[in-house]
C-alpha cells in the first residue's frame, strides 16, 4: 500500500498531459500482451494445422499409389496363367493325338486280317508256299515308354483332368504282336516279284527274320517271318 500511495502521489504530482501518456501506454502494453497471447495460441492451432495438413498429404499420396496398383492389377487377366498352363497341355494333347493316330495307322483289326491274310498268301506263279505258321499274340504295354522328363513334370505340376485322362489312356494302352512265319519257294525273280507284292498292301506288316537260301537252280527257298500290331488280343475276328 505504501508503495501505490508512492506512486500515486508522483502520478498526481505530473502534469495532466503527461498523466494522459502514461495512461495511453499502460493501455497499449495492456492491449499489446492480451493480442500476443492470442496471436501466439493461432499461430501454435496453425502449426498443428500444417502438420495435420502434411500427415494428411501423405496418407493421400500413399492412398493414391495403392489405387493405381489396384487399377493396374485390375487390367491384368488373373487367368493369365492358368490360360498359358492349358495351352501348353493342350499341345501336349494334340502331340499325344498326332503319335495315337500315327500308331493306330499302322494297326491291323481282327476283322481286316482276315483280308489281309488273303491278300498275303496270293503267291505269284511259279511260288509256291511251302509253309504257313502263327505266332502267338504278345503283349506290348505302352506305358513304359514313357520319358524321363515327362515323369519329372508330372511330379512338378497337376496336369488338368482332360491331360490327366489322355495320359492314363496311354499308359494304358497295350499293343498285341501278331507273329507271321512263311515259307516260299520259287525262282529268285518270281520271289522278288512276290516281296513287292507284300510291300504294296495297304496293310502294314514289320519285318522280323528274311533267309534266303538256294536250293536247286533255279530254285530258292525263302523264309520270312513279318508281324503286324494290334488292340486286340485275337488274331482273326469272325
């Protein structure tokens, strides 16, 4: 108290006009700490603002590159290679097609040998046949053929149903070796005549034995031995 009375003596003491400026500045100091205090708390929310507004930039950027990731996963097929997987098995099969149908060219059926047995035992003149032996069917498994890198792709990779079936068709299928022994005698040019003869029929046979021997001039005495593959185990259907 004795400290305001101090002052305020000396304030009174002052001229009227000094009175008004120091009041003026006490005012202004006033007003000047109270915008400071506001100021200083904007300008702390602005920078809270910024740095909000910066977390948010990112998150937005990072949002947006997760988006065109998506996009571009979109455009692409996600069947793609499963589609490359089936084409591959599908040249596959159609290799498979190609060989099956090679091979079954070459196939006699019962019900053809017949006909081709006609066909065979036609001897040209002057050839006589001298015997005629059957040999035995004997079975052919296919399934043995198969290749080493076949087997590993099959232990790498499950092959589709359809692949799947065509190989255990394969491996399934047995082939039957119909054995043929002949016996001819003729002159050399009338047995050569016949061999001809047998290479032309639209029936396939595979040579196993060919002797040739002279007898008698001018005759010969051949013995072949031909056979033919088959599905079937019989030789001669009805």
């Amino acid at each position: 108290m004795q400290l305001w009375r101090t002052y305020s003596e000396k304030f009174l003491a002052i001229s009227q006009r000094e009175q008004i400026l120091i009041l003026v500045s006490g005012l202004v100091v006033i007003i000047f700490g109270f915008f400071n205090l506001s100021i200083d708390g904007n300008l702390v929310a602005i920078a809270q603002d910024k740095k909000q507004v910066r977390q948010l930039s990112s998150a937005n950027r990072s949002m947006e590159n997760s988006i065109q990731t998506l996009q571009q996963s979109l455009m692409q097929d996600p069947n793609a290679a499963l589609n490359r997987q089936i084409e591959q098995y599908e040249h596959k099969l159609a290799k498979v097609d190609q060989a099956l149908l090679t091979l079954t060219s070459d196939l006699i059926d019962p019900i053809q040998m017949r006909h081709a047995l006609v066909e065979l035992l036609k001897v040209q003149k002057g050839v006589s046949l001298a015997s005629f032996q059957l040999i035995g069917a004997t079975p052919m498994a296919m399934g043995s053929s198969r290749t080493a890198d076949e087997k590993s792709g099959q232990a790498q990779e499950k092959a589709p149903d359809k692949a799947e079936d065509a190989k255990a068709e394969v491996e399934s299928l047995v082939l039957y070796r119909h054995g043929i022994k002949i016996k001819l005698q003729g002159s050399y040019f009338q047995l050569r005549d016949y061999l001809t003869q047998l290479e032309s029929l639209q029936w396939k046979f595979f040579w196993q034995e060919f002797h040739y021997q002279l007898k008698e001039y001018p005759i010969s005495e051949l013995d072949i031995e031909i056979y033919s593959l088959s599905t079937r185990q019989e030789f001669i259907g009805v």
